[in-house]
C-alpha cells in the first residue's frame, strides 16, 4: 500500500505543553493481511489489530494524518442482521477491504 498504514481515529483532542498546544488522534491500528492486494478486485485487505483481546492502540499527531480511506465490509456467507448500522460496521466485521477506486487520489495513491 505504498507505505501507508490504516487506522480508525476513535478521538481527537489536544493538549498544552510548555506553552505549546498539540493536536491529536486517539487511533485503533489495522493490520495489512498479505503483500499484494486481492487478485478478485485489486484492493487491499486490512483488518483490526489487537494485543490478545485488546486493541492495538495509539496517540499520533494529526500532521501523520494522510487522508481517509473508505473500507469496504468483507461480508460472509450469512445473512447481515437488521440491526447493523453504519455506527457499528467497523466493530461488527472483521476484515476490510481499502476502497482504491474511491476518488482519483486515492487511486493514484494506494497501489
């Protein structure tokens, strides 16, 4: 993916230090699953990465913000309940795929 990590910002804040203010994300890490996009579609796979049952996350400035990305649910075999909604999707599947044909940037940028 060009280098590019995937994250889910679960919260921005900042904070003041030595007269200095920062601002920041409070992130969720995806994980890349293997060195090649999907040969079915061409997109990448990524999914939530955790430390046994906890997640994997991190403070990061806002300037290592690059852009969006749009995930795609992998769905499975099994019917989607009725329940779902978009405030849970990212909790509710368990692999993503990165949506490259989203917007030209995005095309140009996730290879």
């Amino acid at each position: 993916m060009s280098g590019l990590l995937v994250a889910c910002v679960l919260l921005f804040f900042s904070f003041t230090l030595n007269r200095e203010q920062h601002q920041c994300a409070l992130i969720h890490w995806y994980s890349v699953f293997g060195d090649q996009p999907d040969p079915d579609n061409g997109m990448w796979v990524v999914t939530p990465n955790y430390y046994g049952s906890a997640p994997n996350v991190a403070v990061v400035h806002i300037d290592s913000i690059f852009r969006a990305a749009h995930l795609l649910p992998i769905f499975n075999a099994g019917p989607i309940p009725r329940t779902l909604n978009y405030t849970s999707t990212l909790d509710s599947f368990k692999g993503f795929y990165v949506n490259n044909y989203i917007d030209y940037h995005t095309y140009e940028t996730v290879v």
